[in-house]
C-alpha cells in the first residue's frame, strides 16, 4: 500500500501562483520549485487572465512535451485579503492526466490563498500531498490523492454525447484514432474543446492511451513544433485561423458546426471509408442509441469490436523462422482478397499495432 501510495503521490511536478492587479497587469507571481521560462510562457499564455477577451475559464488542462497542466482562476472578493489582486490562478504540472484530481486540489489552493493571502500554506499542502497523498484543512477542505483513480478520468467523458452529434461519421473518429493520425478539434469555447478531445482515446480503449491528448494548443511556434513531434494526436484549439492549416491534421473536426473533414491525402492513403467501417459505425451507433446502456458500456462494445479486429488480423500473421513474434506481410493480406478499401484499413492498422513484417 506505501508503495502504490508513493507512486500515485510522484506525480506532481510543481505548484505555480498568476496573479492580475488592479491595474490590469499579469504577473507570474511564484512557483515551487522552479520552472523553465518556455513553461512559463506557456502557462501564462494558457491562463485566462492574460486572454484579451477577458472571460474567465475557471479551469483548463493541456499538455505540452509530456507534461499535464492544470489551472484554476477565481475572481478575488472585496472581503479577501489581497487588497491589490482582482483575479489569480493556481497552476498544478504533473505527470498524469488527471483532470478531476488536480481541479479538485486547485480549488483548495485557491481558498487557501483567498484567505491567507500568501503562498506558505499553499507550499505546506502541496508538499503534504507531494509526500503523503493527503492535505486536511478544516476550513478549505482536505484532499485524498488515491480517491482518484486514473480509470475514472479516462471514463469521465461522454462518448454517447459524441455519437449523438456525429452518428455514422463517428467511424471516422475511430478509424483515425485507430491508424494513430492527426485529429484538430475546433470550437470557440475551450470547454466544448476539452469535454470532447477528452473522450476520443476511449474509442481505443484497447491502448488507455491519453499522451495523444492535447486539449487545449495555441497557434504559437513552439507548441506546434512540440505537437508535430508527436505520431498521432489529438489537438483541440479555440482559434478558428486552425482551420487553414492543413499540415496540421489528418482530420478536422469542426464541432461548433458538428462538421468532419478528412484531409485528401490522408483519405487516399488510408481513411477509405469501406463495408468494414460501416460495420463497425453502425456497431457505435446502435450501442450509444440503446438507453439501457452506460457510456462504459458504450466503450466496453466498441472495445470488444477492436478486440475481434486485432484478434483476426493477428491470425494472418506468420510465424518467423527466427522466433520473432508472428508479423503480417502485405503478400498474406492481398491472398484474403478483402475489398481496397478494407485492404488498405487493415495493412495500416498492423502498421499501427506495430504487427507488420518489414
């Protein structure tokens, strides 16, 4: 139990403090440890308070070259102890994507800063869950790192919310996640961005895979060049400019208009929609219809489907004479003589499960 507890508890990387005066200015007030000045920028690029168009998000995550963000932002009351702040945000980095967890522990910072006016008490609490899992406060609340368990984050999502805005095409989302390609997600309100990209790598159940995610990327140099380091990926951005930038994704999602494109070239190499995709749209579709069913429920279906997939293409495969694990050659999938379309899917889906011969 120490053990697990210790590791569950090294996930925290810092604890950083934004604040906004009154007059107008934003400033990186204080951070333990330290932190390099890129992550800086970009944490104050990501928080609200320096957005132009002043509407406050009270919570946003992302990640940027492996590293989770979290940040909390509150309006400061006339009763708080900071005379001279009107808004600040809490910033939490961590090695784990765990949005409800770091949210929750956010809030408390928060109300602890409200009412102390200074970082020393955020510090002892941060430290105190850093080492203990645990932060107990009578007036702010207490916090139990292992209350939240990764698992709960991956199904926190709704994917029958997706499929009641994408039906069929909701395969397209499936087949890209599953070839590992670039997905953009659109919508002016980060929420909408984040509520969605969230869900997408449950469809992949199989992988439990969220280091694709990006949720929340800005059109700055930097990230995009940390973003096409990146295999396959999903990236949600709030700016509409993405729209024009095709060398960013394999699929675009424009969820403010529940509108899908899939970029020609990705299309003609291996996003072919064939009877297979029907197939398995349909399978999506008639799971997330049943009202009888839970979102995990939802998944646990389509997860199944992708099970039955792999477990099929890996009876193609042969076994090498050096005692490598079976691999599939393009010559052994042609002699099943699948449609071009199907064909196509399934040769790039063992270049994605890494089960082809080279």
């Amino acid at each position: 139990m120490a053990a697990a507890e210790t590791a569950d508890t090294q996930l925290m990387l810092g604890v950083g403090l934004i604040e906004k005066d009154t007059n107008g200015e934003v400033l990186w007030v204080w951070c333990y440890p330290s932190t390099t000045a890129a992550l800086r920028n970009l944490l104050l690029r990501k928080c609200c308070l320096t957005d132009e168009n002043k509407l406050l998000h009270p919570f946003v995550f992302g990640q940027y070259r492996r590293t989770w963000f979290y940040i909390t932002t509150v309006e400061v009351p006339d009763s708080s102890v900071l005379k001279k702040v009107t808004h600040f945000s809490i910033v939490l980095t961590a090695k784990d994507f765990n949005p409800e967890k770091y949210a929750a522990f956010t809030r408390i910072l928060c109300r602890m800063y409200l009412k102390h006016g200074s970082p020393v008490k955020m510090m002892e609490s941060y430290i105190a869950v850093l080492t203990k899992g645990i932060c107990q406060s009578e007036e702010n609340g207490s916090f139990l790192s292992k209350d939240f368990d990764a698992r709960k984050a991956y199904l926190a999502g709704s994917i029958k919310d997706i499929v009641s805005q994408f039906g069929m095409e909701t395969v397209i989302l499936y087949t890209a996640l599953m070839l590992k390609k670039r997905i953009v997600v659109f919508h002016p309100r980060i929420e909408a961005v984040q509520e969605f990209t969230r869900t997408l790598p449950a469809l992949v159940w199989h992988r439990q895979d969220w280091a694709t995610l990006h949720s929340y990327v800005h059109l700055n140099s930097d990230e995009l060049e940390a973003l096409q380091m990146c295999t396959g990926y999903i990236a949600g951005f709030v700016d509409s400019e993405v729209s024009n930038r095709p060398d960013l994704y394999d699929v675009f999602v424009n969820l403010a208009d529940s509108e899908i494109t899939v970029a020609p070239l990705a299309k003609a190499e291996a996003m072919t929609m064939g009877k297979l995709h029907k197939e398995i749209g349909q399978l999506i579709v008639q799971a997330a219809e049943d009202p009888e069913k839970s979102d995990s429920q939802v998944i646990k279906d389509i997860s199944l489907k992708t099970r039955e997939l792999l477990t099929n293409l890996a009876s193609f495969a042969e076994v090498s004479d050096d005692g490598e694990k079976p691999a599939l050659s393009f010559e052994a999938l042609k002699q099943k003589r699948f449609p071009p379309a199907t064909e196509n899917f399934l040769y790039h889906l063992a270049a994605a499960e890494h089960m082809l011969k080279i």
